[in-house]
C-alpha cells in the first residue's frame, strides 16, 4: 500500500495506524491476509474495505452498549495532502487516541476453532475442564468469555484464565471486559439470527479514553468472528463459514510449519476468499457491498 505523508506508528498484520496530531490516529485496513498468525504473499482484493464497512456496522449498533473510538470513514475528513494513488476510500477509520488494555476479549457460543482442539487434545478451554463427550461446534448453555493475550507480530496469540486477566488488567476492569464483551456478543446473536445466521465465536480489543472504557479496532468482522448459516449448523460438523476458515484448512492440509514464509495462494483461491468476505458483509448487514466507498467491481 502507498505511504502516506504522515507518521506511520505501527503496522499490523493487515492495519497501519498513523499519527494525526492531537488525539487521532488514522487507522487503515489494508489487503493483507493473515492466517496462523502470518501474512500471507497474496493479497485479497477489497479485504479491507469490507473490515472497515462491517466494523462500521456495528459500532452504531452497539454505540447504547460501549462507547468506541470511531470518528470517522469519510476520507474527505482527512486534512491530509494525499497521494493520487493512496487508494483510501472505504477503508480508514479516523479514530479517537486510546490506551489499549493487553487482554482480548473473545466470546464463544459453540466449541470451534482453536477452542475444540485445545478440548480435543485437553478436555478443557482456557485452562476450564469442560463436560466430556462434547462434539465439534457444540452449542455451549451460554456464551463464554474466553480471552487471550495479544502476540507480537509473527507470534500465536496466548489463551489464559480469567484470572490470568485479572492480574492484568485488575479485578474490576476485567470483569467489566468480560460484561460488556458478552453485551455486545448477545446483540450481535440476535441481530445475526434475524438474517439466518450463527455468531460461533467472536474477538473484541478494548482501550480507555480518559478512563472510560471504549471498543477499538475491528467489530463482528470475518477475519475477527466466526459466522455460521443456522439452517447448517448441526453438532459434530462444521458448518460453512463466512469467514478464513477454508483458508485455514487449505493452508493446514499443507506441509507446512505455520511459519514464514507462507506457501502461495493460487488466484482461484484469492478470488473465492474476497468472495466469501464480500458475501459475509451482505449477509451480515443486509447491505450492498458495492454501495461502499472505494468498491469498484
């Protein structure tokens, strides 16, 4: 992605977050695609204006839940002199300054992912003996807070304790974490219900503005959630995701170590990912992805 004529402060697995003077940065989510914890060589065409477009989503939707650091998608909003080829268009969040809490917050509502095999390999989640004979994508009694610390670039993200959140974070503010997170994680079950869909499990970041605790980053997106059609989720299988999981079980059917450098991405499958993002966001949100600032095709 071209540089932009302002401080870069950071640049993540797929966002580059940028100095705005004051109390904004500039968060862009760009092309990349990250599975296992590395980017991949290929891009996904438009992977991230449908980030920005379904984060934007749900910020609004659960603004009566959680404050966030959103201010703004509009390009036009930036006092920016940018370069002719800066492509920005759908994919920037112009945000409040936070200071982010060392805790991500990931809620389940079924037995999936990462989760099945630590059960699978442990009998447990999080360091929490679970029931035996569950099966993959079991429906939980109710949702989970189950977080994790965040990796460094190139490292797996840790999964620890509640406890474990509480020496980091402090009793109170965990467990307000771990509240809200499955506030939000409810609205978004039922909002997702209504158009025939499943939220299997889903990350949330957190950081504090002037104390008070607001949602950051990405919200409910496909490369941040797990999103199953309900009419073919059926315990014991897995159901068909809108989200990177084919990726992920392309790449693990590979002889490789999950480790730089990543194998290449054939073109067909680069364009089923965008596919499968795109078809995520409008189904999702009941919106046309084309509407969206920036989309092209």
């Amino acid at each position: 992605m071209t540089e932009l004529p302002i401080p870069k402060l950071y640049s993540g697995k797929v966002r580059d977050i940028y100095d705005l003077g004051g109390d904004r940065l500039l968060m862009v989510a760009s092309d990349r695609m990250s599975a296992f914890d590395v980017v991949m060589a290929e891009e996904i065409p438009d992977k991230g204006r449908v980030l920005t477009a379904t984060s934007d989503y749900w910020f609004e939707r659960v603004a009566d839940l959680v404050a966030s650091h959103l201010l703004s998608t509009d390009v036009a909003e930036l006092d920016v002199d940018l370069p002719p080829d800066a492509d920005l268009a759908g994919r920037i969040m112009i945000c409040r300054r936070a200071e982010m809490l060392p805790v991500e917050c990931i809620v389940r509502g079924y037995l999936a992912g990462s989760a099945w095999k630590d059960y699978r390999a442990s009998g447990s989640m999080n360091g929490v003996a679970l029931p035996a004979g569950l099966l993959e994508s079991s429906r939980f009694p109710e949702p989970v807070f189950t977080p994790s610390t965040k990796a460094e670039l190139g490292d797996h993200d840790e999964n620890i304790s509640f406890e474990r959140a509480v020496d980091l974070v402090g009793r109170e503010r965990a467990e307000q974490l771990r509240d809200v997170s499955l506030a939000i994680y409810e609205r978004a079950s039922a909002v997702a219900a209504e158009r025939g869909l499943l939220v299997a499990d889903t990350k949330f970041e957190f950081g504090l503005i002037d104390g008070e605790l607001v949602l950051c980053d990405e919200v409910l997106t496909p490369d941040s959630s797990r999103f199953w059609p309900a009419d073919r989720w059926e315990p014991g299988s897995t159901p068909p995701a809108f989200d990177k999981q084919p990726l992920r079980d392309y790449l693990d059917g590979l002889d490789w170590d999950k480790k730089p450098p990543p194998p290449p991405l054939s073109d067909e499958l680069v364009a089923e990912t965008r596919a499968r993002y795109v078809d995520a966001y409008e189904r999702i949100t009941g919106l046309r992805f084309a509407d969206w600032p920036g989309v092209t095709a």
